[in-house]
C-alpha cells in the first residue's frame, strides 16, 4: 500500500498539488497547496489552504493523514483530469 501512496504523492506533485506540514504551537498542521505547475514557484501558487486539525509531533499520524489526502485528492482532482484528456 505504501507504494501506491507515493504514486499518488507523484502525481499530485506533477499536477500542482503539495501537502506540507507546518509547525504552529508545538504541533503539525497540514497545509495543501495548489499551483499552475509542477515547479512550487511562489507566483504560480492559485490557493493554499489551512487544515483545522493538528497533529503531535512525536508520532506518525500526521504523515498517515497527509499520505491519506494526497489518494483522496488524485481520485478527486488529478483522475478527472487524465480522463478528460
């Protein structure tokens, strides 16, 4: 299965959406990203958005959580666009 979720990982990337952590009071918040292209350039960014939830530190679940919105975004944003094409 971990395979696979880097799959998905690979081409969220190559579609122009990231995921990230970012640190906010002592734990992790996931960020999504959406840009024009593959390349993250700051001027290409076309919405970031906050999640509400946040994750400790010192365990995995923040990364099983990231892992889990990269698959729900391929099937919902990236699969559309490869059908479409």
């Amino acid at each position: 299965m971990k395979i696979k979720a880097f799959e998905y990982v690979s081409d969220c990337n190559k579609h122009g959406i990231r995921i990230y952590p970012v640190l906010k009071y002592g734990k992790y918040q996931l960020v999504v990203e959406f840009n024009r292209s593959a390349e993250f350039l700051p001027h290409e960014i076309i919405r970031t958005r906050m999640g509400e939830v946040r994750y400790p530190t010192e365990t995995a679940e923040w990364s099983n959580k990231m892992l889990e919105l990269y698959e729900h975004l391929y099937n919902t944003k990236v699969v559309p666009k490869l059908s479409a094409a």
